[in-house]
C-alpha cells in the first residue's frame, strides 16, 4: 500500500527535511511540495491526495485556514515547531502530530498511523459494496451492484430489476451497459442485461432468475458459457 502525499511548508530548509523523509519511505509517494497553504489549494485540484504534511504557522493562509477550505480533505499530519497548537491540530481531526525537529523514528510512526487509517477506510468501502448512482423519477438513488437483477429496454428508457424494487431510467441499453462493471454482467438479448451472479440455470432460449425466464438470443450462448466460466 502506497500513500500520495504532498509536503506543505514555507521554510524551504523544513520543507526538504520533510521530503528527505518521505522520499526514504518506501509507502510514500511524494506528489508535490509547496511553499504555501494558497499554492496547495489550487495543486490539490489537479491531484489525487492521500495524506499532506501540513505545517500550522505560514504567512497570508495558515494551516488550519488551508483546511477550513477544502471540501474533500485528505489524512492530515501536522508538522511544526510549537506544541501549543496540539489540541487544535486534533480538532481538525488530525492523524497526528509532529514536533520540529522530526527524528525518524517519530515519522515512521506517525506514517504507520496514516496506512492504518487509511486501509481501515478502504476497508469501510469495501464492505459498504460497489455501486452506481441512477436517476430515476428526478431523483439520484445509489444501487448496489450486487442487488441488481437484470436490465431490460423499455424504448427511450431501461429498466432496472433489483433484489427490492424496480427502477425506470431514461438511458439507452447501450450507455447504461458502459456504466456496469467489467465481467459481471452480460447482454444476452438486445433487450436484456442480465447479472451473472443472479443466473440459477439456462438453456438454448431461457435464462432463468429466480422464477423468472429471460430470453437468451441463440448467437449469445457461447458468450454466457465463456462468461459463467470466468467468474
């Protein structure tokens, strides 16, 4: 597991004592490094973050200022040279903090609480389940891969057969198929998307999903048997 991380200082000496460090790390990827909470912010729009090395004191936007801005915050460690600001660090739900001088020791662990935090989260969303958001009736509604059945064309829409309900969304069969998960699902008609998972038997015309038959164009057999094969 690696970490993106941006080093965040406006002390060029602090900054590259920092970078030295995540540099010799062999879980830290080091995106950037900046001189200012204003340069951060707008470095942090074109880049994918996992963990920043903030320091609190800078000139015109401080630390704490930087993260009273951001909508999407990644893990922050604070790093600086005063111990006054270690319960407000914590407020900002900090993953720790780090005093001015920094050994290595104390970064090694400071990181060892990032990764764990970090894979406690992928954790949390794996669990949660892969999903998609569709529009149905002007509204957005989360649906979890695992719950849908089938999809089967309704002209200018689809419709969306899961585990609890149905819903109608204006797409084509063709660009709702593109937002589905490689390996998954199959179009085994031009009217029907079917979840392979769902599949509890077929034959030469039929797939059957619980007590339901879905028709099975003749020319998409072979596929169904390479794809029930390959999950």
């Amino acid at each position: 597991m690696t970490l993106n991380c941006v080093v965040v200082d406006d002390s060029a000496i602090q900054r590259l004592s920092i970078v030295k460090l995540v540099e010799n790390h062999p879980s830290l990827n080091l995106i950037a490094e900046y001189s200012s909470a204003l340069e951060t912010k707008n470095g942090l729009n074109t880049h994918q973050v996992d963990l920043i090395f903030l320091d609190i004191e800078m000139p015109v936007l401080n630390g704490f200022e930087l993260l009273d801005v951001l909508n999407n915050k990644p893990q922050i460690i604070f790093v600086t040279g005063k111990t006054e600001y270690a319960f407000k660090a914590f407020n900002y739900d900090a993953t720790d903090y780090l005093h001015k001088p920094i050994t290595r020791e104390r970064f090694n662990t400071s990181v060892a609480k990032a990764l764990e935090q970090h894979k406690l989260t992928l954790d949390f969303n794996e669990e949660e389940g892969e999903h998609i958001f569709v529009k149905s009736n002007l509204k957005k509604r989360k649906v979890y891969i695992k719950d849908i059945k089938w999809i089967e064309a309704l002209g200018d829409y689809v419709k969306l057969v899961t585990e609890d309900s149905s819903l109608v969304v204006l797409s084509t069969m063709k660009s709702f198929e593109a937002e589905l998960p490689d390996g998954k699902f199959l179009r085994i008609h031009k009217s029907y998307i079917v979840n392979l998972d769902k599949i509890d038997r077929f034959n030469s015309k039929n797939v059957e999903v619980g007590a339901y038959e879905i028709p099975l164009s003749r020319n998409k057999k072979t596929q169904l048997v390479d794809a029930l094969n390959n999950i």
